[in-house]
C-alpha cells in the first residue's frame, strides 16, 4: 500500500490517457465496485489479491455481493474502454 492509513480518501482523481499496466488492474478493480486495491483491501480486510504471476494482472477479485470477477491473464481493458478508468492520487 502506498498510504499513510488505511481510512485516507484520493485527493485527486484523473483520467487514464494510456494503457499501462497499473491502468489494467485499475480497470478491473472499478469493474467489480472497487476505486483501487486500497479500496478493496479496506473494504475485504484479510482476503488477499490473486494476481498472474507473468503480469502481476488481477486474478479474481470478490464484488461486494461476494460474487467474483475472473479475469484473464491478457489485457482485458482496450483502448476504447480507457476513458472509463479512473486513476486516483492520495
């Protein structure tokens, strides 16, 4: 985590411009509820983030109705769906 506490709100909020990689995971925690992994690991204390170990991509995340999201371990936000992604500074 790359915060001071665990309760700190974003500052700001931006638009992703490009896909990288943080952007990827980004896409896929907003998709299943969640503003980041901050967010999610608030909210889920105690359940660990399954990633691919090749992309360090998000694996499975659990939806607050406690379904879950499986991802692939290729991209999966394409470049028309960039706009949508939310990229937060704390």
């Amino acid at each position: 985590m790359s915060c001071t506490d665990n309760n700190s709100k974003p500052k700001s909020m931006s638009r992703a411009k490009g896909w990288t990689a943080e952007v990827e995971n980004l896409f896929r925690f907003q998709e299943a509820g969640y503003r980041d992994e901050m967010e999610y690991i608030q909210v889920k204390q105690g359940i660990l983030i399954d990633k691919w170990p090749e992309s360090g991509f998000v694996k499975k995340l659990q939806r607050r109705d406690n379904t879950f999201y499986y991802y692939s371990r290729k991209r999966e936000c394409e470049d028309r769906d960039l706009y949508k992604v939310k990229v937060y500074a704390y």
